[in-house]
C-alpha cells in the first residue's frame, strides 16, 4: 500500500479523551488545496478582507492568505474616538492597505484608514473639478480661519473666504463651500464659503435684474444702515435707499425712521444693468406733499409753521406736513430781535409767503407786516 506524500492532522475527538484525525492527500490534491490560499500579496497592496474578530488593540481580518491579518486601531479611523466595533463591522468585507509584511509571526499589518482617506481625496479630486459645492461641519476655531473635517480629510477655510455673513461660527455649525486648492501630497485643503455666496449672488442678481423695471413698488428688508443712506434687500439683492429718497421731510439720519430688519415698500427709481445697481425711494411710495402744496398755497399767505432745522443762512420751516420752507437768515435775525428770542427747532413762526416755485419745491418766506391778516 503507497504511504500519502501529504497529510494534513485536525482535530477529532478519540476514545481516550484526546483529538486527532489525519486526511490523506495525493500530489495533486495537495497542490488544488494550496492553490485556494497561495497569494503575492505584498505592502501597498489594497485587499478585500472580512473582519473577524475584536482584540483589545484592533480587528482580526481574513484577506485570503495563509497568514492572518490584523488591523490596530489607530489605522481604523481618522477619528481618535471612534470605536473600531463602530467603523469596522464583524462579517462585512471591506478595502485596507497592507502597510507591513507578513511578519515572523505571521501577521500582515493593515490600514483601513489610509484607504478610506484615499477614496475621500479622490472624490474630493472630483468635486473640485467639477466645480461643486458641498457642505462641512466646523470641527475648529482657529487663529485666521475654520477648519472643517470632511471623512478624515481636514480642509481650512481663512477668515477672507467665509461671507461676510457667516464670519461668526461655532464648532458643529454647518457651511456650503467649495474648494480653491487641492494638494493630496502635501496634506492640503484650502475651501472657500465666499465662493459660493459669490456664485449663488450672481446667479440671484441674474434672476431679479430680468424681473425688475423702473416705477415698480417691491417689498424689501432693510440689512444695513449708514450715513449716507440704507441698504433694502429686495430678492436677495442689496438696493441703495438714499438718505434723499427716505422721507419728504427732512431726515438727519436713515436711523431717525429706519431699524435693521425691518421691512418696507420701496420704489424702484433707477437699474444700472451695467454696474449691477438699483436705487430706490420710500417717500415715492407715499403721496407727494408738494401736489397738496400747489393746490393750498399761494405767494402773498401767511402760514404758521413749525421750525425744522436751522442753518447759517436762515432756517426751514414746515408749513404743510412735509413741506418745508425757508426763512432767510435776515428775516430769522428780525424775528429774534423783535420778540426778544432764540428760535429752536420745534418752535412754531408766523410767515409769509414770498417765492412759491411748485416745479422746484422751493419756497421762500418772510416776516408778515402790521398790516397783513393773521395766520390761519
């Protein structure tokens, strides 16, 4: 009888307590069942494996070798607290690197980390050239900037790229960004929020120019106030509302009748297609005082009313609400030399009608004489 060339031993249970069983196997077997784990695998290579098992420092992983693979768990993921049980699920198969040799103990050395960091580069390749936009979660506040972690990969926005909008967040908050500058060898992401906002502003002013026209009454937010006016967001466009155009008296400052917030209907009295700009009016929007003006008054009446402002050369008077007139400088220093006075804004004067010119809405006053009628 030929004796086997080969035998493999498992474990049997035998009559006296012990285990032992042998399978006999010819050349030829032997070398179809070394054929099922004979392998070329080597570091750098990325391999499928099926988690195993847990060990109190990584995971035990099948990748079809004769010898076993093990995956510590710093190379599981990006995120120091994540739990291996978490990331890597016992019985799925998954992609890692093998980052050492089979060694004398006859144990690969895997990364499921630096697979997965490869794979979110490599989209994040893709982003960038399609020119998307995707949204990060703040992981940091940092001096200059924000870094945001996008599936291990770290990403810094500076400060001059976040919209003016958005320069106060916290770490958890969520921004839509894109991507400016992509180097995977030197570990550097640089994203940008401003470009969106730039991106999502052009085509916003896109739409509300082609919808808009010159006499239209729109609702809009006031966002910003200076001195020389506000600024009304009408469809997601900033407008300019002059200080000239705010109210038809007079107003010192936008802040005398405008909040921040609030919410009014302007006109739309210019569109400059070509730099991109609509001026508004809000004392458009109301019924213009001058009309009444023409209709009541006339050159020679006498007409008490009420001082506005006082200047070097004279002082403005209100004769109808939201009507104002001037009394010259000559006239107001008569006046507080006969009645023994400083005039203040708010205090109410005779006058006289001497120019009326309705076109201009200009109005000169002056002091009644002796003989001329009370005022009414």
């Amino acid at each position: 009888m030929d004796c086997p060339k080969y035998a493999i031993i498992k474990p049997c249970l035998l009559a006296n307590g012990g285990y032992l069983m042998v399978e006999k196997y010819s050349d030829s077997d032997f070398e179809t069942l070394l054929a099922k784990y004979d392998y070329n695998f080597k570091r750098g290579d990325i391999v499928n494996g099926v988690v195993c098992s847990y060990e109190s420092d990584g995971a035990i992983i099948d990748i079809g070798a004769k010898c076993t693979a093990f995956v510590p768990s710093y190379e599981v993921s990006s995120d120091k607290k994540a739990k291996v049980e978490d990331v890597l699920e016992k019985g799925n198969s998954y992609e890692f690197l093998i980052t050492q040799d089979c060694d004398e103990n006859g144990k690969f050395t895997l990364s499921y980390k630096k697979v997965h960091l490869a794979h979110t580069w490599a989209e994040l390749a893709k982003v960038k050239e399609a020119d998307e936009t995707i949204s990060v979660t703040i992981s940091q506040v940092v001096k200059g900037g924000l870094i945001a972690d996008i599936s291990g990969v770290q990403g810094f926005i500076p400060q001059g790229q976040l919209c003016a909008r958005e320069t106060i967040c916290n770490v958890g908050d969520k921004l839509d960004v894109k991507i400016l500058t992509l180097d995977k060898s030197q570990n550097n992401l640089i994203l940008s929020n401003r470009k969106v906002y730039e991106t999502n502003m052009a085509e916003t002013r896109k739409n509300v120019f082609s919808q808009i026209e010159v006499g239209q009454i729109v609702k809009g937010e006031v966002v910003r106030i200076t001195d020389f006016g506000a600024f009304v967001n009408i469809g997601g466009v900033d407008c300019l509302l002059p200080l000239s155009q705010i109210s038809w008296k007079w107003v010192e400052h936008p802040t005398d009748l405008l909040k921040v917030g609030q919410e009014i209907n302007v006109e739309i009295i210019d569109v400059d297609y070509d730099k991109q700009r609509i001026s508004l009016s809000l004392k458009n929007t109301e019924p213009d005082p001058w009309i009444k003006a023409e209709e009541e008054l006339k050159e020679g009446d006498i007409k008490e009313g009420i001082v506005t402002r006082i200047k070097a050369f004279g002082a403005f008077v209100e004769v109808l609400p939201g009507v104002e007139a001037l009394l010259p400088q000559s006239a107001l220093a008569e006046y507080q030399n006969q009645n023994n006075c400083i005039l203040k804004n708010g205090d109410k004067i005779n006058t006289k009608i001497i120019k009326f010119n309705p076109k201009d809405k200009r109005i000169s006053l002056g002091l009644p004489t002796d003989d001329t009628p009370a005022a009414e």
